[in-house]
C-alpha cells in the first residue's frame, strides 16, 4: 500500500458526461501528479500540482482540469467525455515539487465511456 | 526531447534465474533520476528502484538491482532469483526538469515478464 488513495476504483459513465476523479495524497506529501493509462498513448504525464498551485502541464486536453484542495487533495475533472478517454488514471503524489524523490502512485480510477 | 525505450515488449523467464530487462534513455539534461515501476495484472504501480544520474555506485533493493551504465545511456533493471509473482508489467521512467523547478515522470513502453515454474 503505498498510502495514496483514489476513488472511485471504477467508473463507467456515457460520451458527453463529466466525472471527477478524486486523490489524496500520503501524509506529509505537497505534490500531487495525474497520468493517464491508455493501450494506445501508454503511460503519460497530464498535470502536477504543488501545494494547491499549478506546476507543471504535460499533454492535458483541455476538456480536463484539475485543482489540488487546502486539505492537500486533488481532483481531476474529465468533461464531454469521448470513446478515447477510455483509461486507467492514476494520481501519484511526493514530498517536494522539484527534487528527485520517488513518485508513490495510487491505485487508479478505470474509466470506461460507452 | 526526453525518451525512454524499452525494447523488449515481453519476456520469459524460469523460476529462480535471474533476468535482465532493457531500458535506454535519450536526454541532453546532466541531472536526471531513472526509476523502475512493476505494475501486477491488478492494476497498481509499484516503485521498485531509484537511481540519480550522479550517483556513482548502482542502486540495489532486496533483489532488484540497476545496472547503470550513463555514457551508453541505459538503465536495465536486474531481478535476481525470479519468483512466481514477479509476473508483471514493468516500467523504466525517467524525471527530468521540465520548467523551473518542476520534474516529471516520463515512461517507457513496459517491458511484460512471465515467470514459468
């Protein structure tokens, strides 16, 4: 168990829909990443948050947003679903924003748009 | 650009070898850490083992070994005495500095193990 918690495990919604994807990070963790699993684009990184703002942006649609709370937790919102968002997401999160620590990940949401 | 390859899409290994998996990695940074994640049929993903690129010495965890050879770029991970439940997907990644102070994760394509008994 590497602490990071995500929910929901699974989630199957219809095209158009929005869903959010919600994270909590390890305790005492000030970073939170978003990937996205997919059979076609691999693993990829979408967006990092540090302390409740925006670091880094990575290739994130943007029908998706996502924002990191006080209480340190994070949600990612996925909007006007399409058939290719299909994927398993995963929320990551680390000690610093910029130094080289490893990245511990949750267990990921699986999303299926029908 | 940063780029992380993994040649080998699947391999298969006798319980209790030892088995090397490939990674090659393409960046112009001088600082950069390399990383190892399995990834079971469950889904999750599981750090294995973390090497810096100014580390002199290889890193090594339990049975996980990296062995680090920075002017030939690669990173291949070495499990020793394979184990049923080493089966797995595995992913070598690599963080560099994408702007400012910010480091991201960028994976190779996964490397599929299959430990026979």
């Amino acid at each position: 168990d590497s602490g990071v918690t995500q929910t929901p495990k699974h989630l199957i919604t219809a095209t158009g829909q929005r869903v959010t994807l919600r994270c909590s990070p390890r305790s005492g963790d000030l970073s939170v990443y978003w990937y996205q699993q997919s059979l076609d684009q691999g693993l990829q990184f979408l967006i990092q948050y540090y302390n409740g703002e925006e670091r880094a942006k990575g290739n994130i649609l943007e029908r998706f947003s996502a924002q990191q709370f006080p209480d340190l937790h994070s949600e990612l919102n996925l909007s006007s679903l399409e058939l290719g968002d299909s994927a398993l997401y995963f929320c990551a999160s680390s000690s610093t924003a910029g130094g080289w620590e490893t990245q511990y990940f949750g267990p990921g949401t699986r999303l299926l748009v029908l | 650009a940063q780029k992380i390859t993994q040649t080998q899409p699947g391999m298969f290994v006798q319980e209790k070898e030892a088995v090397t998996l490939d990674c090659t990695y393409d960046t112009s940074d001088p600082s950069y850490g390399l990383f190892w994640y399995k990834q079971p049929s469950s889904g999750e993903m599981i750090f294995l083992i973390y090497q810096g690129s100014y580390d002199q010495q290889n890193a090594t965890e339990g049975r996980y070994s990296l062995n680090f050879q920075k002017a030939r770029k690669s990173a291949n991970l070495v499990i020793s005495a394979s184990q049923l439940g080493d089966s797995a997907m595995y992913f070598c990644a690599m963080r560099w500095i994408s702007s400012g102070s910010a480091r991201q994760l960028t994976f190779g394509s996964g490397t599929q193990l299959t430990v026979l008994p």
